[in-house]
C-alpha cells in the first residue's frame, strides 16, 4: 500500500502551508563557509544577488513557508527577505525567531529577558516591513528567566496584535506542555532527520495534538545514501533523488510535519520541492525507518 502525504497542512489552523518550505539560514555569509553545521551564519551574503534570486525563485516554485530568524546575519536575513519578496504574497508565511543572541561568529546565547524578547519583536517587525508576524518562535528557552515569564511576553505581543500564531524551537514534550498552559503552540521546531531521531516523542505528541512539526537540518545523508544504501535504492525504485526521498520518510512519518531544507541553489530548492509529488510504501517507509536508532543517532 502507498501512503500519500497531504500536500499541504494549516499552520495554526487558519494559515495553509506546502509541507515543504524553505529554510533561509543558509543565505548568509560566503559561498564556501555557509555550508555545514559549522557555519557562522554571522555576515550578509556575499553573493547578494544570487541570494534574492534564489528566494524570489523559491515562491515561484511554489514556496509558501520560509523559515529565518533575527539572529541569522544579526537580522540581515530578515532584510533579505524583506528586499526580495516585499510586498508579501497574500498566501506567503514568514516565520522568524527570537531569544538567541550572537555575541561573536561562534557563539549562540539563549536570552529570554522579557524586554529583550519584547524588543527584539519589533526590530524583526521593522526588518521584515510587516504589523504582524505570522509565526513567531522561540528559538530557545533560555534556563535563566521562568518559562512563564518568556511565553507570556509572546503571548502578550500575540494579545497587541504583532504576532498572529506562537512556535517553539528545541524542546522536550514537557517544555511544549508547560508553554501550551500559557497560550496554544503552532509550531514547533527541532532538529530531526532520517538519522537524528533524538525528537521521536515530539513528533508524536504534535502529530496527536495537530501542531506543526518543523524539522530543520532535515536531510541527512551521508554513507547511507551510497550506491547500495536502503535510501539510494529506494530513490531508485522510485524515480526520486536520495534527498528527495529523505523529505518523503519525514512527510509519510507525521502529518503534521513541515520540512524546511535550506540551500543557495536553486536546483536544489527545485530538488527539494520535488519531494512533494513521491510516496512510500509502507514498507519503503519502514525499511528507511530502520536506519535510525533513536538511541544512538546525533
């Protein structure tokens, strides 16, 4: 039997989304030093203009949901979306973060100060030229301020009318229960892949209570896409890419879940909104499945 994913999931309820979108972290900084999970993210791109194309390309394929936050380029990324995509198309979502400060290239410093958080909401307003943000995260929770104290600022602001729907970024089922208290969660996202599978219990918990799962880092590939490879083999019985059939293990595991690959190409971002037209068997899916150990996986 083949299981075919939904193209689509209503983010929050009321904002529909292709389950793929698009991650903008990577348009920052050079070339050659924006790729891996060693990148600065730190710097403007270089390539500024193949930066706009790519994002301006990136809705003609079909994109609705793209992905950044105020930390990426110290708020340059939300400006490049600003440039390259305002006025905004009535059914695109940006969704943007906040709470993780950038005191040098290398480091990334959770700050849920509720005035921090309150005014790092209204330079994002002011960067992405829009009264309200339609899906605002927080990228972490930061140990030191109750978490009381920090979904409450989001929920005030969502109260003011400058944010329309509440995400959360790295969190345990707990976390996501003690903030859903406080004001409904929309989205949550976490890193989680074919391979890192340390988030199987969020997955569910979302998937039981329809928020949107937003796996970010979602294709992993590495040794297990070589040649002889359970992923390599089943792209081919398919007619897909390795990546493409990466997204479509994430798109059958939840119906709730919104990959969002990031990358400077737009062959790739073509490659990768091409995961949308395949589906697994269910055996397909299993046999991909087993690749992962939630144990052990990074």
């Amino acid at each position: 039997m083949t299981a075919t994913a939904s193209e689509f999931f209503s983010l929050g309820g009321d904002l529909p989304v292709r389950r793929i979108g698009y991650g903008a972290m990577r348009l920052t900084d050079t070339p050659t030093s924006r790729g891996g999970g060693t990148a600065h993210i730190w710097r403007p791109p270089t390539d500024r203009a193949e930066a706009l194309a790519v994002l301006r390309g990136a809705v003609e394929l079909g994109v609705n949901l793209i992905d950044t936050a105020d930390a990426y380029a110290l708020g340059g990324n939300e400006k490049l979306i600003a440039e390259a995509l305002h006025p905004y198309r009535d059914d695109l979502v940006v969704a943007t973060k906040i709470g993780n400060t950038r005191p040098g290239p290398e480091e990334w410093v959770p700050l849920g100060h509720p005035a921090y958080l309150r005014q790092q909401t209204e330079l994002s307003l002011r960067r992405l030229r829009v009264d309200r943000i339609d899906l605002l995260y927080l990228h972490r929770i930061d140990p030191a301020v109750p978490i009381a104290d920090q979904i409450g600022t989001l929920y005030q602001l969502q109260q003011e009318g400058k944010v329309r729907h509440i995400g959360l970024s790295e969190v345990s089922v707990p976390e996501l229960q003690t903030a859903a208290k406080i004001t409904p969660i929309a989205a949550v996202q976490n890193h989680y892949n074919l391979l890192a599978r340390q988030h199987e219990a969020v997955v569910d918990y979302t998937a039981e209570h329809g928020i949107a799962f937003v796996p970010y880092f979602p294709i992993a590939m590495g040794e297990h896409a070589r040649p002889d490879s359970p992923v390599a083999t089943i792209a081919a019985q398919i007619g897909a890419t390795p990546a493409q059939v990466a997204l479509a293990w994430l798109l059958h595991r939840s119906p709730t879940t919104i990959p969002i690959p990031g990358t400077a190409s737009i062959t790739h971002l073509a490659e990768n909104m091409g995961a949308l037209e395949f589906a697994l068997s269910d055996d397909q899916f299993a046999r991909l499945t087993a690749i992962g150990d939630p144990v052990n996986a990074a």
